[in-house]
C-alpha cells in the first residue's frame, strides 16, 4: 500500500467504518485489507498493554477481549479501546518509571536517549536491540520463570542469581567482569570511561567524548553479552574485539558508497590508531596518507 492509502485506510478506521466499506472505497484486495485491519487492532492493543490505565468509570461498562490468549478482539471492542485512549491523559510509561525508580537521584531526557541510538549507528538490529532494553521487552529467565515457561528464574551465566535485565548486564560478575576487560581494552585506545556508571551501560553516554565510537562499543557490548546469554555460551573479548572488527568493515562499506569517509575517520579514529587492528584494516585498503584528527596524526585509508 502506497503511504496515501496506508492515512486513507486508517482515517476510515478510526472513523469506525465497516473493512468492506473501506476495502471498496480504496479498491483494495481482501488479504490487504483485513491485514491492515489487523494492524490498526495491534496498535491499539500494544499502546494499551504498554501504558495500562483504567478505563470505564462509573456506570460506565467496559468488555475485555481476549486477543492475547486465544481468541482475536472484536473490531467493536477495540475501537471503544482506541476511544479510549485517545481520550485518556498521557501517563509515564512503565518502562521508565522502572528506570526512573532505579537511578532515582539521575534526571533522564529521554528523547535524547532514545535518538542515541540512531545517531551512533546505521545498524537497525542494534537500534532495535536498544529500544528493545529501554522498553524493558528484552526477554530474561526471571521473565520466563513468571510466565511458566522456565522452571527457574537462574541466571544463565551464573546459574545464581535471578537473571533481571540490571543482573545480566551489570550486576553479575561475568558481565562485570567482561566491561572490566572493555574498559581496559577502550583506555588502550585512550578513551577514558572508567567512571561508566550502571544507568549509562543501561541508557548509554549522550554527550561524552568520543560519543559516536563510544555509545556504539556500549550498544555492541550490551548486544553481544546477551547474544551470549541466548546462546548459553560465556562472553570473550576475542570474539567481541572480532566483531567489533566486522561492524567497523561493514561501516567502512557504507562510507565508501556514500563517500563520507571523514564521518567514518572521525568516529573509527582512535580505533585505527590501534596498531594491530590498523595492520588487519591495511589488508582491504591502500595507506594513502597522514590526516590530522584532534590534533593527532593518524593514518588515513584510501579506499580502493
Ligand atoms: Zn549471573
């Protein structure tokens, strides 16, 4: 559906048109129009599971589908829902008070933290990895164990300790132990954060030095301990470093194809003065000359 039909297809929803009636006006398909029928309900019920208020009130019935378990929400049901709630006063969402409860000396601007993660990577599994963690969807065996599906809540690094999103990011030793060796490997590099605090391995650095390399390196951490933990293996920094390496390749690529290799330099700098890395990153391409980067010489690449 053209975007002009996508508006049209939900202006006529909202407006509580029959799907047939919709369907003809705009002369679309039947798969077509019961799919975004289906959407527009999903919607709603995602808004309403996510920020949970009362609803009703006095002399007021409401009737409670069960699409979640079974059977599928009435249409009329789910757009007394959606009346609802575009009536209703726009409360916190749960997320946030979580983490607002959490750091409750820390003041939050959280649309600054939930654009980081788009202005520090063009990786959209990272991004929705992080906006995944802000919400709190991340999936954990505490999570599992509630709803029945795990018979234990343990970690799965540990095996000790109930595995919450804070414990398997932050507070279980081989998650500390793994930012320990980051820290140390990102002071090699001269980038200094070894006052990384808990909120900003959870919410990330907006506005530190070095932001772009360094919310990045914070988001591919998160994202590989817990593609470690789904995968029932323990993190190394060989594999992390070696991923790392891959990412800074492929975004090596997208600078190419849009020529934008200052950007690139800029973020990726302290990262190619490692000699090491500097060495492998000659292989794919031809040392071109000395650039200046914060009043340091380092090597730029040209790109073949
Ligand atoms: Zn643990």
């Amino acid at each position: 559906m053209t975007l002009e039909e996508v508006l049209q297809f939900s202006y006529r929803w909202c407006q509580d048109l029959d799907q047939a009636q919709i369907r003809h006006e705009l002369g679309l398909n039947p798969n077509t129009g019961v799919d975004w029928d289906c959407f527009c309900r999903e919607v709603c019920e995602m808004e309403l599971f996510e920020n949970s208020v009362k609803i009703g009130g006095e002399s007021k019935v409401v009737q409670i589908g069960e699409s979640k378990f079974g059977k599928r929400i009435n249409k009329a049901v789910s757009k007394a829902i959606y009346k609802e709630l575009r009536n209703r006063v726009i409360s916190t969402p749960s997320a946030q008070k979580k983490y607002n409860s959490c750091f409750v000396n820390d003041t939050f601007d959280w649309s600054e933290i939930y654009s980081l993660p788009h202005r520090v990577t063009s990786d959209t599994k990272l991004r929705e990895f992080q906006f995944k963690l802000l919400n709190r969807y991340l999936v954990t065996n505490d999570f599992l164990n509630k709803i029945g599906v795990l018979p234990s809540p343990a970690c799965s690094f540990c095996g000790k300790e109930s595995e919450s999103l804070e414990h398997i990011f932050i507070s279980c030793h081989y998650a500390k132990d793994f930012w320990a060796e980051v820290i140390k490997w990102l002071y090699n590099l001269k980038v200094d954060v070894k006052n990384i605090s808990n909120r900003e391995i959870l919410l990330g650095m907006p506005g530190c030095e070095d932001e772009f390399f360094v919310n990045h390196v914070i988001l591919i951490t998160k994202h590989y301990l817990y593609s470690c933990r789904c995968k029932n293996t323990y993190p190394l920094v060989n594999v992390f470093t070696a991923r790392l390496k891959k990412i800074q390749d492929l975004e090596l690529l997208i600078a190419k194809s849009k020529n934008n290799l200052s950007n690139y330099t800029a973020k990726w700098g302290k990262f190619l003065r490692n000699t090491d890395l500097l060495f492998t990153y000659l292989k794919y391409s031809a040392l071109d000359s000395f650039h200046t980067y914060q009043g340091e010489h380092i090597w730029v690449c040209r790109v073949l």
